[in-house]
C-alpha cells in the first residue's frame, strides 16, 4: 500500500476503497440503527454480518493504520481519514471494534509488547479472532484506580491472580483480560503495579453480567481465585503497569471521544426533527425553540469534531499533542447525551417506546442508546474527575479540597 499523500493520490485511494466497499459491504447490513453497538456488545455475529468480517479481516481494514506485518491496513492517517469517510457514506461500520482489542489493548502491545507478544497477539485483534476486555476499575478503587488490590504474586512459573474487578466491560465474551494487578504491596500506591495479558478461558476466572437499564448487560463483576498468568504475561515491567495502563487510558479516550474509530454516522439530528415536528413555511422547524436548541447542540458538536481534528493533527507533529486532548472526553460525552435527549424529545410520545409494533426499529433504538448513553458520564474517568484535571493541571485553577 502506498503512502502517498499528495492530493491525486488520497483521491486514487479514495476510488479504490469506495469500490471495494461497494463490491463488500452487504447490502443487507445497510440502514441498521444499532447494529454496529449490538456487534460491539454481544456475542460472535453470524450471517452476513460474519461475513462482513471476514471480509474486513482479509483487507485488514479493521485495523487500517496497523502495520502491514502483523496483517493490519498499513494505511497513513490520511487514507485511513478517506477510508472512515467512504464507509460513512454507505453506513458501513468496522465489526472488527468488538471488545478492546483494536481500540485500546492492541495498540499498547504495539508500543510496549515484546516481538513475542506482539506476533501472539496482534494477528489474532487483526482479524477479531480474539475478544478483548480491561480489568481496570475494582469495587473499593474506581477514579483512584491506583489504590486498586487485585493481587498476582510470584508462584515461579507463573503469577497467580487474586482479587476483584467491576464494571468489566464484555467480560463474558471475552478470550483475554489487559489486567492491573499489584505485584508489590509495600510499594507507593502509583508503584508496584502490573500489566499483565491473561487468557481468560481458565476456571479460576468468574464473569458475572451487570443487567443495566437498558436493557443489556454489557458490564461485568469479575472474580480471579487462584487465576494463572504465564510468567511472560507482562505488558511493560514488573511494577511499572501505571506507566502503560496510564497510556492505554489514551487510546481509551482517543476512542471515545471518535479518533480512530471507523464507524457509520448518525443521520442528521435536523432532518430528524424536520420529520417529527414538522417545519414552518420557510422550510424551518416550526418550533422556534427546539430550533435554537438543535442549531445549538450541531455547533458543539461541529466543534467537537473540528477540536478532533485539530488534535490529531498536532499528534503528528513533532510537539505531539495540546491540552486540547484533555477535553474530548467531556466534550463527546456532552454532544452524545444532548443528542440523545432532543432525540428523545423530538419524537413525543413516539420517543419512549420500549418495545412492539408500534414503534419503528430508530425510535426503540433511540430510547436505549439514551438510557445506555448515561454511563458515557463515568466510564472511562468519570465526567467530574475530568474537569478536575482540567481544572487544576490545564487551567491552573487552585485545588478547592485543600485547606487554606
């Protein structure tokens, strides 16, 4: 695959993956509000959706920036940019975002991963042969993560794994666990603490589903009693596992908040409203506050997008990333949830359905994503943690906890 970035070239690549995607993407799959999130969140797909994936696994699009050796794309940031938007056009989505791996694991194997670990693990992400989940968040050490007691000690040929984890996203489809353990328990809380990558198919590992209020039960209580690590498991150093949870945190946001995410876009919120509330002799929305409300949430998240895009940019440059960064958490999580209730609103009574046959796939669709949307405020680094960091680290403001 070329590099080439001039314009001819972005355009040639352009052509290509717009053809390919017609020729591979089934039509089947097209115009399917919540496929791509119930791929993500359930079990093994089947149909043409399987066959989507494979498809995607044999281009090694699903994973287009990665390096052609390991079976990744090998594309350059700006074909992987043409690539997203050629598959927003037909709402084509990456099936291949199933689980941590392609986000958020597989990445900081390739940053920190030995060439073992590397030729073990990023083949299998590639072509989404394997699920991933994190065993980060425990029911005594959520935004102080690093107070975490989950406990893999030194057994000679292997570690062997102790304690609890909540909130596990996926656990129970999943095959490995990017694990913070504490490996040295007389060790400041920041020290003393490993990555481990732990195969999760072993009768000491629990996953026990959280049903939410949506309905799903994408998070997960996980229990580890006398769970077994292989003694080449580490991910980094002993004892240096904050150095690299801290950095798979990055990609975390990174996929949060849209940066490197290949997915279908959502149809146009003013088109939507148009629809339910019907527009003035002008063309307008007739309602002139919802109007003003709508125009309100396109311009934040028209600037979301753009502050995206200004980060990813300066990610490449010699600098490296702003401070920028530091707020797109909030700000994705702001523009999702406001999203989701004008949404709701727009469609009136239309906009709480549950379930049955009258209400249409969209609207049912619509009231789980907003009631599922809510949790977008904690995972990840909760929204008020966030500002917290923004305030004090960016902005330079005083820390209120502290006494005077």
């Amino acid at each position: 695959m070329t590099t080439d970035t001039t314009e001819a070239a972005l355009e040639a690549f352009r052509a290509e993956a717009r053809a390919w995607l017609e020729a591979n993407f089934p039509a089947s799959l097209r115009d399917k509000p919540g496929l791509a999130m119930a791929i993500m969140e359930g079990p093994e797909p089947e149909g043409d959706v399987a066959l989507w994936k494979q498809r995607m696994a044999d281009k090694g699009w699903g994973a287009a920036t990665w390096p052609t050796q390991y079976g990744g794309g090998g594309l350059n940031g700006l074909q992987a940019r043409v690539l997203q938007q050629e598959m927003g056009r037909i709402n084509a989505f990456n099936p291949m975002l199933a689980g941590m791996g392609i986000s958020m694991v597989g990445p900081t194997i390739l940053e920190y991963g030995t060439e073992a670990q590397k030729d073990k693990h990023i083949p299998a992400i590639v072509r989404g042969e394997v699920r991933w989940c994190l065993g980060y968040s425990e029911p005594n050490a959520g935004s102080d993560l690093a107070a975490l007691q989950t406990k893999a000690e030194d057994a000679g040929n292997h570690w062997r794994i102790n304690g609890s984890k909540i909130w596990t996203s996926g656990a129970h489809h999943s095959d490995w666990c990017g694990l913070l353990v504490r490996t040295d328990p007389a060790a400041r809380k920041h020290d003393g603490i490993t990555f481990l990558l732990v195969d999760m198919h072993q009768p000491g590992i629990d996953p026990r589903p959280i049903k939410l209020i949506a309905g799903a039960s994408v998070f997960c209580e996980v229990f580890f009693t006398d769970a077994v690590a292989e003694k080449d498991a580490v991910l980094g150093e002993v004892n240096d596992g904050w150095t690299v949870g801290k950095r798979l945190l990055q990609h975390e946001r990174a996929s949060q908040t849209g940066g490197g995410r290949v997915a279908a876009e959502p149809p146009p919120l003013q088109n939507i409203a148009k629809k339910y509330a019907g527009v003035d002799e002008a063309g307008r929305l007739a309602d002139v506050d919802l109007r003003s409300r709508v125009a309100s949430h396109l311009i934040d998240a028209r600037a979301h997008g753009l502050t995206l895009a200004r980060v990813a940019a300066e990610s490449r440059g010699a600098s490296g990333a702003s401070n920028a960064a530091s707020i797109l958490k909030n700000s994705a999580t702001q523009v999702a949830q406001v999203r989701a209730e004008l949404l709701i609103e727009i469609a009136g009574n239309r906009g709480v359905g549950w379930e049955g046959e009258g209400f249409t796939e969209a609207e049912v669709e619509n009231v789980r994503s907003w009631l599922s949307g809510k949790a977008m405020s904690i995972y990840g680094g909760s929204f008020e943690v966030q500002n917290n960091i923004i305030s004090k680290r960016i902005l330079g403001l005083p820390d209120m906890t502290k006494s005077s």
